[in-house]
C-alpha cells in the first residue's frame, strides 16, 4: 500500500478505447490450491484448521469448492487489490495493474469483457520490477468509478457501453475508492499523506476536486452506511475505526479497533443491528456500533486478511485469509458472536473476495492470474 518511487511507462494508450470481448477459460483448479467437495459437513478441526475462536462445539462446517476462470491476457504473479460486484447487471470489476485493464466478469455467461485504455507505470522494488494500474473500483449512479495507484487518477468507466471515460488526477496515488450516493461524491483513501480525497460527483462522468479531509492517520478500507449517513475507515497506523459524518465531512468518534500491533485493514457493517466489523490481519473484531464500538465478538480466520465482505440478508461474514489461502464464512448472531458456517481452500495470496446476494464469492488467485468462484448450493 505505501507508494514507491516509480518509473513512468511511456505507452499512452486511448482514454476512450471500445471495450474488447475475451472468452473466458474455466479450468478444474490445482488440487494443492482447490480442494474439497461442495456442502461436505466437517468439523472444525477437520475441515479448516481454524482455532476454536467463531465456532461452536456443536455445528458443523460445509467445505466449499471453488471453479476458476482465467483473467483474459494476464499471466500470473499480476498486481491486484480490490474488486466490486456490480448489482445491476450481476457482474464482479477487476482491475488489473498488469494489463493496464479492468476486466469484468458477467456471472450469467461465465466470460469476462475487458475494459482497456488504462495508463500504467512500473516500479522498482527489492529488485523486481512491477507494472502498476488500475487498482480499485467502486460502483455508482450508472457510472463505474476505476481508482489508478500507478498514476494517481480516478476515472470513470460507462456501465452500459463499458467505455473509458474522464479520468481526474489526484495528488496523491488512491487506495480505496467509494461512491457516496446520498452526497455525490467519492471519497477516496489516500493514506500517503494522511488524507481523504472527495470528489464532486454531481456530473458523474465528470469527477471534480472539492475537499481533502486530514486525517489523524493512514486510512485504510472503508464502508458506506448510505441509510445513517456514515463513513466508516481504519487508521492503520494508530489502530482506530473512525466513524465520519458524510454531510458535514467531520469525525464524529474514534474506536479502538483490537487489532494490535499490526492495525486495522478492512470494514464492514451491520445497519439494523449496528454492528461495525473490523478486518485485522489474522480475522475480524465485531464492535457495537450503538455503544461506541465497544467489543463484542472475534472471529480468527488465519494471517493475510484484508478487505471484508458482510451480507446483511444472511447474517454472514465472508473473509479471506491471503497467507492461509483460506475463505472463511461466519454466521453472526444478535449478540454479536460469529459461528464458522463455510471455509473453502484458496490460494495462497488470495484476499478481498466480494459477494453477490445469493451469497456466491468472488476472489482473485494474483499468482494464478485468475477469479476464483465458489458457488454456495444452500
């Protein structure tokens, strides 16, 4: 996430590109990185390696399978962050550094069509050099917003026509980006100088500057609560959940997140029940969002989480653990206490998986250069 010194990569390629169709290839996965049959009832110690903490002693835990499909033009490792499901059209955005593209998976057809026109820079670091690009996504009014770490831009991706559009330069490279419905705006994470970056995005195709928040820290991950009116991000560097009010662009409180040396990542929300769930490195802490985040449950999933996934109509938790190259579903209760419902093998980098509402998960193998499906049968 910290921005390295960068070389910039000459190509300049067409900001308004047609969108190219690839067809996508589905591949039974590698044992070693794919395992277990779909809806095959375990126990805990069996299935998932997982410490007792989030689950009962009496429930058991479907081991998920996974289908692949592969990233059209891209061969693995590839730089890759966050990715978005698109509720209108049923599909899941992803950007991809690698190929300058973001590629978007249409659920109904099994294929990708690939969005390109994105500039890219490379960059040096411990030796190697990386390609770096679009990173992270978020989806608006009719309107795809594409946020680019290389070259410090936001753009604006049609959701009809997928046609790249407008792209705005920021002054610092974005981390998350987030489409505020209820003010037009999109805020954007920028963590290297400490800072949210709001967009005006009364034109949608046509982002504008409008405000930079300071803030007391490096933010990282977000969630929007659009019914409350709440922005909620992590300090990374001083183990805080801010709870920000999206209309007046001001702090309203600060919470101990729990997460420890290593800081918060992630965040997800419950609107009925207020729950706030805080992705740390190695699982999630449930907070009270009604009684100043105080701490309620603790869900261990294994090292290397980052973004989290919540879905209200169920109740679920969905987390996947990069370093354990495992997925975790938990089901959380009204006291805040989650319970193991689902894992699933992985790969091993694996994280920042999505969800559609019938609870189907979506996440990317970056070694791989491929999306990884698991389908819930339940």
């Amino acid at each position: 996430m910290t921005a390295r010194p960068c070389l910039v990569f000459s190509i300049f390629l067409s900001s308004c590109a047609n969108s190219v169709s690839a067809p996508a290839t589905t591949s039974s996965p590698p044992s070693a990185l794919i395992s277990g049959a779909a809806a095959r009832p375990s126990t805990p110690t069996e299935s998932t390696g997982l410490t007792p903490s989030g689950q009962s002693p009496t429930s058991t835990v479907t081991e998920l399978a996974a289908t692949s499909v592969s990233l059209p033009g891209a061969t693995g490792p590839i730089s890759i962050d966050f990715i978005a499901y698109e509720p209108k059209h049923k599909r899941v955005w992803v950007p991809v550094g690698d190929t300058g593209s973001v590629d978007v998976f249409d659920i109904a057809t099994n294929a990708f069509t690939r969005v390109d026109g994105f500039k890219t820079v490379e960059r040096e670091a411990r030796g190697k050099t990386r390609v770096i690009g679009p990173s992270s996504v978020s989806v608006g009014d009719g309107v795809v917003y594409i946020g680019n770490r290389g070259t410090s831009e936001v753009c604006s991706v049609d959701e009809e026509s997928l046609k790249l559009g407008h792209c705005i330069k920021l002054s610092t490279p974005p981390d998350c980006v987030a489409f505020v419905a209820a003010t037009k705006e999109v805020w954007v994470t920028t963590p290297k100088d400490q800072s949210l970056t709001i967009l005006d995005a009364s034109n949608p195709q046509l982002l504008k500057d409008k405000i930079v928040m300071k803030m007391p820290g490096q933010p990282e991950g977000y969630a929007v609560d659009q019914g409350a009116g709440v922005f909620y991000t992590n300090l990374e560097d001083k183990n805080q959940t801010l709870v920000i009010d999206i209309k007046t662009h001001t702090i309203q409180s600060s919470w101990d997140t729990g997460c420890g040396d290593d800081g918060p990542r992630g965040v997800a929300f419950d609107s009925r029940r207020k729950f706030v769930f805080v992705a740390c490195t190695s699982g999630v802490q449930i907070l009270d969002g009604a009684h100043a985040g105080s701490h309620l449950g603790k869900l261990e999933t294994g090292a290397g989480v980052d973004n989290i996934e919540y879905l209200e109509s169920t109740k679920s938790l969905y987390v996947a653990a990069g370093k354990a190259a495992r997925l975790t579903v938990a089901r959380v209760d009204d006291k805040g206490q989650p319970t193991i419902s689902d894992t699933g093998t992985t790969a091993l980098g694996a994280r920042n998986a999505v969800v559609d509402p019938s609870g189907n998960v979506f996440l990317v193998d970056s070694v791989g250069a491929r999306l990884l499906v698991f389908t819930v049968t339940k």
